[in-house]
C-alpha cells in the first residue's frame, strides 16, 4: 500500500511540475547598450510605452513601436502578438515598462526584455534616437562630448 501512496504522489508532484513550466515566461532587464544590440540582432517587437507627447519631447527608439501602456489600444495590439514573440519594452524611466512585462506575463508571454532605467538611460549613453517618422535626431549641439571635456574646449 505505501507503494501505491509513493507513485500516486510521485504522479501527483510530476503533473504540477509540467503544469507549472506550461507558459513559462521571463523577463529580462537590460541596460541602455546591452538594449541596443538586442534591438539590432533580435527579431522583436519594440514597444515605447510613453506617450505621444513624451516622445516628440525626446525621440525615441528606432524601430519601435509607440504604444501608450496601460490604454485599450494597448492591450488590444498586445493581443495580436504571438506569445513565442520576443517583446522589448521601454518607456521614461522603467515603472510603466516593468508593470507592462508582468501583465504580458500573466497572458502567457515567453520573453519579454524591459530597458532598465527607461529611456532616460538611453539618452544618458547618448544612443541614437528618432522621431516619429523615423527620421534621426541630431544630439543637442549644447551638450558637450567627453572629448571636448578633456581637452578643455
């Protein structure tokens, strides 16, 4: 009889274990460069979670998609997407982006990848940015780079 109680909780133990890596999703934080080289060699989908006012104030990743988080518009879109699909997301500074990787999740998601710190982080390293229609914004010319910091000009 102990036999029997041993394989039907041996059974039991290995039926939560698939169930439990059923839709098991991650989510991966990067930094602003390791982000970058992701939105180059991977095929996913890039989501900017800010607003339409946010980015034209600052621009935004080239080739993502501007999709305000937490609208209809938002959760309708995501609904389309393949589950397998790789997502990356980011908005200002990382709360928004966060709260949108975890609501992906819980629908079964598998790779969601959230810029950490947000798009600020991605000004700060100075990494290219674009309009709305894609086209390039210049860095600020007030700014000055490292060099001329340097050398003192």
């Amino acid at each position: 009889m102990t036999n029997r109680v041993f394989i039907s909780l041996l059974a039991l133990l290995l039926c939560f274990s698939v169930q439990a890596q059923k839709g098991k999703g991650r989510i991966e934080r990067l930094d602003a460069r390791a982000f970058q080289v992701k939105t180059i060699h991977l095929k996913a989908k890039i989501l900017d979670l800010r607003s339409t006012t946010e980015i034209e104030a600052s621009g935004m990743i080239r080739g993502a998609q501007a999709l305000e988080w937490d609208t209809d518009a938002f959760f309708a879109e995501v609904a389309r997407f393949p589950v397998h699909q790789p997502i990356m997301l980011y908005c200002a500074g990382g709360y928004r982006s966060e709260a949108a990787a975890e609501y992906l999740l819980k629908k079964g998601f598998l790779n969601m990848i959230v810029l950490q710190n947000g798009f600020e982080d991605w000004d700060k390293e100075g990494l290219e940015k674009v309009d709305l229609r894609g086209k390039v914004i210049r860095p600020d010319a007030n700014k000055r780079s490292p060099d001329s910091q340097q050398t003192g000009e």
